[in-house]
C-alpha cells in the first residue's frame, strides 16, 4: 500500500492535449475516484499510473519511488479493466494465479492466496471454469481477485462497473466498499457516473478537458462546487444569473427574478457588479402554497408548467419571472402541492445558493 | 460541455485501426525494437530489394555507364518481340476468360441463398489445389493430337482430321489451365467487392427506377470494381509470368520461358536482365493501378464487419441454373485434375482414348526411385524450413504492425505485401544473379536461397494471417498481463500466442503446402538433381520418354493431395477469412 503523487502530468496525443498540468496526492488506504464525462483525461490518467502511457511531462511517484518511467510489469498496481480483460485459454483459478506464478510465490502460498483472492469475491466454486462460461459480474468478480491476489501497492479501477445492468452494478459497488475496507488499499477508480463517485469515494476529482476542476469529498463537490462545469455535471442543477448587488456575511445577487441571497462563501471574494450565476439544487428549493412567510428570503412565486411522477419523489418544472425556468424535487408525491397551471411559490436557504463565477 | 474524446492516433496510417489504444513505449523506439527493426531492414534488404536493384542495375548499366542498349536489342530481336506480344496476350486472355468464369459465380454466390451454398462454393475451390503446370502434364495425354479425345472424336466418326485443342501452338491450352486454375481467387476477390457493396445503395438505386443490366452497370459494378481488379491484377501477372506452365505445352516463346533460358549463360547475355525489368515494370505498373483502384481498402479483412447480407434465397428455377451452372465449372476446371489422376494409374497410354492398362506401381515407385524420393524429402525439408522463417518473421511483423508505433511502419507493410505481387520468376533471377560468385550462389549449393526465396514469396500469407489474429485479440488482454506483472516477451508467450495461434497454424499450413508447390522458383534456383523438389523433379521427369509422364503425374497426386488436406484445414480455421489471403 503506497500514496500515489502525481506532479504536474501532461500528456498530448499528436496535437491533442488529453491530459493538461494535473497534480494530485492521493493518500495510503484512500479510494480515490476520478470523475468526469468521456474525454475529460481520466482514463488516460490511470493509464498513466499503470505505466501503459507515458506523460509527455511530469512526474509519478509512489511513496517516495519515482516510477514515472518504469515499465507497466516493474509497478506491482493491480488493474480492473472496463471489459475484465480475462484470458480466455485459462481458467477462472488460472487467470488469478497467473501474477502470483510471475512473482514466484511458493505454491502453497500461492494456492492459500488464490483461494483467499475468491472467497473475498465469493466465487470459490467457480475457480475452474473458463471465463466464457461467466455471467459478467463473476468475470468482473474474477478480475477484482485477479487484481487483488498480487498484494498490488495500488488498485486502479478503470469504470469497472459500466458494463453491468443497473442491479449489478449497485450489487458490485457495495462489494467494492466492502473490499476495501477489508484490505485498506489505495484503490484509484476512474468512471463517468456520479452516483459511483459520490457513493463510495473518499475523495473525488472531478476532470473536465484534461484538467482536474475540483478535489473534494463527496459532500464537497455536491453541495459546494467550484465551477458551473462541476456543479453542472454531479446531479441536477438550476442555474440563475445574476449580478453580484452586495458582498459582506452573505451575498445579494441581482437576477432577473428577483434578489437572491447566497451564505456560501466564495473561494474568492466577489467584487460588486461581477457577473455570477447562482447554483440551486431542485431538492434544497421548497414549494409553498402561500407567502404566509413573508420575512423569508429567496421567496419567489412560479407558475408550475408540467410535474413528472418519479416514484420516490416528484418533480416539478416551474416557470419564474422572465422566462427562466427551474425544476424542484418534491419529495412526498402523496401530498402535492399544485397542479400544472397553478400559481405557487418557491423558496430555498441561502445556504443551498451557491454562486459561482461563470465560465 | 463539448465531450472531446482525445484521439492518441490522430495524424497516422489510417489503413491500420485508429481505435487502437497507444501502449507502453508506443511512442519510443526502444532498444529491443531497434534491433528488431533492424533485422528486419537487413533481411528484406538483402533478399528482397538487393537483388531487385541489381537486375535494374544490370538492365541500364554497363561498364559503368547508363545506356538503354539492352532494351534496344530486346525490341529489335524477332523472338523476343514474338514473346513479349505472345506473355502479354496471355495475360489477356487468361483475365478475360478467368472473369468470363468468375463474375457469374461471385454473382450467384453473394446474390443468392439456396441450400448447398457452403458445400458448392467450397467444390469451387478445389481447382487451386495443382499448379496449371501439372494439370498440363495431365491435359496433354487427354487433349493432344492424337491424345484421348481427339481418339474418342475419330472413332466415333465426327471429325477426320484431330483438333488442334490447344491451338496456336499450345497458346490456348495454356490459358484455359491458367484461367480453371486461377478463377477461384478471381472469384473470391469479386465476391470481397460484392459483399462490400451495400445492398441498400443497390435498393435505393432500384428505388430510383433503375434495374436489370442497367442497374449492374450503373451501381453494381462501379462499387465492386477495386474487389475485381484486385483479383484481375493476380491473375494477369500470374499468367504474364507463369513458367511451368508454357514449358510442359513446350509455348516456348514466352517472356518466362526466355529468362528461364537466358539463365544459363547470364555473364555472356545481359539481355536476361533487360526482359526481366521489363516484366518488373509491367508488373509494378499494373500493381501500382490496381492500387489508386482500390485505394485505402486493402485491409477491408480487418475493418468493420458490418455489411448488411446482400442475399435472397433462390426461387426454383434460379437454384438449377445456379447448380448446373457451378457444378459444370467445377466439373470442367476439374478435367486436368482427373487427367492427371488417370494417368498416374495408367500402365501404358499411348495412342489409345483411355489408358489401355492400369497399375498403381507409380505410386510406389515415387517413393523408391532415387530422384523423385531425393525431391519429396528436399521439398518438405525446403518448405519446412521455409515456414519456420515466416512463422518467425511473419509473428514479428504482424505482431510490430498492429502493436506498436514506428517510423517507416507503413514502408514494412508495403515491402512485407510486395512479394504478392512479385512474380516468383523475377525475384528466383534477381536472386541467381545477385548472389552468384558469393557463398550462396545457387549453383553450388542453392538450398539456402530455395529455402529464402520460398519463405519471401510467402510470407505475405503468414503476415495476414497472424495480422487478423492480432486485430482480433483485445490489446487489454496484453496490458492486464504486464499489470501483472509479465514482461512483454512472457506476455507474448504466454497471453498473445496462446489466443492467436488458430490464425499462426493456419497460416503456417498455407506458407507450407504452397512453398511445396513453388514453380518458377524451385525451376529456377535449383540447379543441381541433388537439391530438387517436387516441382523441379515433375519438370525433370517430363523429359523422360518411357515413364516420365507416368510418375510425374504420381508426384503430381500427392502434391495435390497434400494441398487439398492444408486447404481444408485452413478453410476449417480461418472460415469465411480465407479468401482475404488471396487478395492484393
């Protein structure tokens, strides 16, 4: 188990800059998650990390080892790869032994660890199958023992999940926390869904066109993010923009419909006059049937145009003062609050109003 | 958010898949590779461009200076301006008759589904297991003036006077066994065209109001066209340059037939050098053509899979035109197979319109008589050590073409693919003249050139071969077993080779049963009886008046035999990617 450090990484392909200027340090034991649409850099990152690129700048370092330019075999990281990549001319208990065979363990080590590795992902009864005989959460299962038999210093995870259907896929998330916490590794995991990221990470970078846009845990970059991109990409977002009217404890931003007020303070101190757009959650916007509240802040009144029926909640699609519309989760569908057409008034803490300098 | 996905080969052959993931390395020329790309430099210098550059160098310059004398007294000479016009008409007229044969094959084949599809199209390949020169040996007994048919017609009493079947002098009878020998690759080159040509261009032209031979020429045609020239390229230089096949119907006057007599006495006549660029000229041209036809396609094998099928089943009457069409090709391209067959078995056939006495003794006698069994046991050591060298190399090339990134990688693609398009007569002269007076020339001990000329004729095959395997076989695979910690060599060892090896064994078969049935070059380079293979051994025997014919055609059957078995074997590995071996 190692800290990975990567120094000011770059890595460009002919004319294409995939990877631009990352730093990172991620911690022994951390399960660090990459996040980020296709194309943001995250894989190529990873890829970097097991050695299968080489960054056109930068350094690696694990612990204290530079292995910036170690070949992919000298690295000893143990990788999960998007489509298993089993072998197929060996067995179940083949593929799993074949790293511990390569590093010339004892053979009864070798047989005590092979059935330690499938046991944890609880496919002992299938050590002597052929991979094609798999349903794909056992390969992926298999892949995961492949990775973890070798005590690797580090786990890289490269969107091991994508290919499983959507119950699969909670099922093997839950076991990743679990293996995990078992073994303690520094585990990296790239993948384009957040729920993956904000389920199971201890920290995240959020990436966005080679670069890293924001490092955090979870409830960080949900509840604070740095840039609209962030925000943008975890989770729903409603975006207002304003003007920033008055800078002190909180922030009055001036927007089309209305003066909104903001308590989260920036990472850097607006000046008045600066455009901002405010970010809102829908589920931190409450729907109220009257003013009742007057002295309430961020009171605004909406006409609701359309409601979809979630299951588990609502939500609601409103229109506000100059055309701009917003969504709102609702989160009791058993009790609403309007219907389509209808007049209604929204509101919403000044805690849950991020703004953010757009870009 | 514009989602720009990075693409790590932009900027490169786009012939190779761009989908490619950069490896480790991609972008270094390590050690290892260089030495590894340096090997390769050495060994296709010397054995496949050396000896090219000295026959050009021989053709234009002599005593030190450039002059084009040689040409000039090559056009000048009656005979040889009666073999340049005859080679060329044969190449002709070898291509006409072959597509006369294939298009309608290839049109049925691709167009039709009817039951037996599998079994016919396979019967349609058979022909390809002998080489025309042994179908001739085999065809003189039937077809000759007083040979088996021209009796039949006699005694029956329809003609007085025998036919003249293989007319001017043998020129006809060299093209049809040429054309029943090569249609099938023709063939499978047009069916390749077929396929790619998407049906729904074909439906939204009958959309249009277009059909029958309108919407053939207008649509279909134009879109399979770079398949047939690929295939038509083939089979003209194949006819161009065949050897074997004039020397049996004794059409000597043939550009192959020249140089091959020309070889004797090279240090007094520099013509030879001049007739063999003219057919390298020739040949590249007609290579460099069919290449701005096909353009970028050439390996369609390897690119997307996706072409919708084309086909439609049969109606009835359709499906007996279809069989009694095919099978009455296959049934005439088989003619030379049978007569070859039954005049193994003839004790005595002479003057007689079938044998008037059979043995099988010849197959026996193959096996004790000094010659033929010295020739069996040289030809499988030649090609076996042949293929030895093209499972290396071919593995090397496959394995650098389609895993790692190098300066010059679009030129070992080229040069690698070059000898397909080589005729064996040229490169079997360029190796006689270029390495003679050195410790490897062939008439002191031509093994080692038989074996080199064998293995770089084939090694194409071997190349597309291992290629297609390595394209299939996810690179992930690769990389999970170096994160495993596996060196790249234990990697190619234990994970690549093990996953491709269906594609290496079917390749090496082919690279095999072809160097056993090499023409030009084993008639060529191998100059001492010690040292003959099969192929020279039947051309030996030919010149025998009592048995020759007899036991040729004995060593004929068993080459037959033993291509036929690897065909199959191929065909079984290799399934519907077979013809691609065939292509251009």
């Amino acid at each position: 188990m190692v800290s990975v450090t990567l120094e000011r990484i770059s890595k460009t392909f002919g004319e294409v800059e995939a990877v631009s200027d990352v730093s990172l340090e991620i911690g022994k034991g951390e399960l660090f998650f990459m996040l980020g649409p296709s194309g943001c850099g995250k894989t190529t990152l990873l890829r970097m990390i097991a050695g299968f690129y080489l960054p056109t700048s930068g350094r690696i370092l694990f612990g204290e080892r530079d292995i910036t330019q170690t070949p992919p075999h000298k690295r000893n990281t143990g990788m999960v790869f998007q489509n298993y990549a089993l072998w197929p001319h060996m067995t179940v208990r083949e593929n799993v032994a074949y790293g511990l065979e390569l590093r010339k363990t004892p053979v009864e080590e070798q047989n005590r660890r092979i059935q330690e590795a499938l046991e944890m992902v609880r496919m002992t009864e299938y050590a002597g199958r052929s991979p094609n005989q798999l349903s794909g959460g056992q390969q992926q299962r298999v892949a995961l023992a492949r990775a973890l038999v070798i005590n690797p210093d580090v786990v890289l995870l490269d969107e091991p999940l994508s290919n499983l259907d959507a119950k699969l896929r909670l099922e093997m998330r839950d076991e990743i926390r679990r293996i995990h916490d078992e073994l303690g590794t520094t585990m990296i995991y790239v993948t384009h869904d957040q729920k993956e990221a904000l389920s199971l990470a201890d920290r995240i970078a959020v990436m966005g066109m080679g670069e890293v846009r924001q490092i955090g845990d979870p409830r960080t970059v949900y509840t604070r993010p740095s840039s609209p991109f962030v925000a943008h990409f975890i989770g729903e977002t409603n975006f207002i923009p304003g003007k920033v009217a008055h800078t002190g404890e909180e922030t009055v931003i001036e927007t089309a419909v209305g003066p909104l007020i903001s308590s989260v303070p920036p990472d850097r101190p607006f000046v008045p006059g600066a455009d901002v757009v405010c970010c809102i959650r829908p589920e931190s916007i409450d729907l109220v049937s009257g003013s009742a509240g007057d002295e309430k802040t961020n009171l605004i009144s909406a006409s609701v145009i359309q409601i979809m029926y979630l299951g588990e909640h609502e939500q609601y699609s409103v229109r506000l003062k100059g055309d701009t519309t917003l969504k709102v989760v609702h989160p009791h569908p058993d009790r609403r609050k309007a219907e389509p057409g209808q007049e209604i008034w929204l509101t919403f803490d000044p805690s849950h109003v991020v703004a953010l300098t757009p870009e | 958010m514009a989602d720009v996905r990075p693409l790590p080969c932009s900027g490169v052959d786009a012939r190779i898949d761009t989908s490619m993931p950069l490896r480790y390395f991609s972008s270094d020329l390590t050690p290892g590779l260089k030495v590894l790309l340096g090997f390769l430099v050495l060994f296709f210098g010397a054995f496949l461009l050396y000896p090219l550059f000295y026959v050009f160098a021989n053709a234009f310059y002599t005593d030190g200076t450039f002059s084009l004398t040689f040409f000039g007294l090559l056009l000048q000479n009656p005979v040889q301006q009666r073999s340049l016009l005859n080679s060329l008409e044969l190449g002709i007229a070898a291509t006409i008759v072959t597509t006369l044969i294939s298009l309608p094959i290839a049109h049925a084949l691709v167009r039709y589904d009817f039951r037996g599809k599998g079994i016919l199209s396979g019967l349609l390949l058979i022909p390809m297991v002998m080489p025309p020169f042994v179908g001739a040996i085999g065809m003189k007994q039937m077809f000759a003036r007083f040979g088996s048919i021209n009796l039949l017609l006699l005694e029956i009493g329809i003609i007085d006077t025998p036919i003249d079947w293989f007319g001017g002098g043998g020129f006809w009878g060299v093209v049809i066994l040429e054309a029943l020998h090569l249609y099938p690759i023709m063939y499978l080159n047009i069916a390749a065209g077929l396929a790619n040509v998407d049906p729904s261009l074909e439906e939204s032209a009958r959309n249009m109001g277009a059909s029958g031979f309108r919407l053939f020429r207008t649509v279909t045609f134009p879109l399979m066209l770079p398949g047939y020239f690929a295939g038509a390229i083939i089979v003209f230089i194949w006819a161009f340059t065949d050897l074997g096949t004039p020397l049996i119907f004794e059409f000597r006057e043939v550009v192959a037939v020249q140089i091959f007599n020309m070889m004797s006495d090279l240090h007094e006549n520099p013509m030879g050098y001049a007739l063999v660029v003219f057919v390298m000229i020739v040949t590249l041209a007609l290579f460099y053509l069919s290449k701005k036809f096909i353009g970028g396609r050439r390996y369609e094998m390897m690119g997307r899979g996706h072409v919708v099928s084309a086909s439609r089943p049969a109606t009835g009457v359709e499906m007996a035109v279809i069989y009694a069409g095919l099978l009455s090709i296959v049934g005439i391209a088989l003619i030379p197979h049978f007569s070859v067959l039954l005049t193994s078995v003839s004790d005595r056939w002479f003057m007689t319109v079938l044998p008037s006495e059979y043995t099988t003794a010849y197959y026996g006698s193959i096996f004790d008589h000094e010659l033929t069994a010295r020739a069996i046991k040289n030809s499988l050591i030649l090609s076996g050590l042949s293929t030895l060298v093209d499972i290396v190399l071919g593995i090397l090339i496959a394995y650098l073409l389609t895993r790692r990134r190098f300066p010059g990688k679009d030129l070992l693609d080229a040069v690698t693919m070059l000898p397909l398009a080589l005729p064996g007569l040229v490169l079997a002269f360029g190796y006689v003249a270029g390495f003679s007076g050195t410790f490897l020339d062939v008439r002191i001990w031509p093994v080692p050139l038989l074996v080199i000329s064998y293995a770089v004729r084939r090694l194409p095959y071997m190349v597309r071969s291992a290629y297609a395997g390595f394209q299939q076989m996810s690179v992930a695979m690769e990389e999970a077993s170096m994160n495993m910690g596996a060196s790249p060599f234990t990697t190619l060892w234990r994970i690549t080779m093990p996953l491709v090896i269906a594609n290496l064994v079917a390749g090496a078969i082919l690279a095999f049963s072809f160097a056993m049935l090499e023409v030009s070059d084993s008639l060529i380079l191998a100059t001492k009886e010690d040292d003959y293979p099969i192929t020279k051994a039947i051309y030996a025997l030919m010149g025998r008046i009592a048995d020759g014919p007899y036991m040729a055609s004995a060593m004929g059957m068993l080459g037959m035999v033993l291509l036929a078995c690897s065909l199959l074997v191929t065909g079984k590995v290799l399934g519907k990617k077979m013809g691609e071996l065939f292509k251009v």
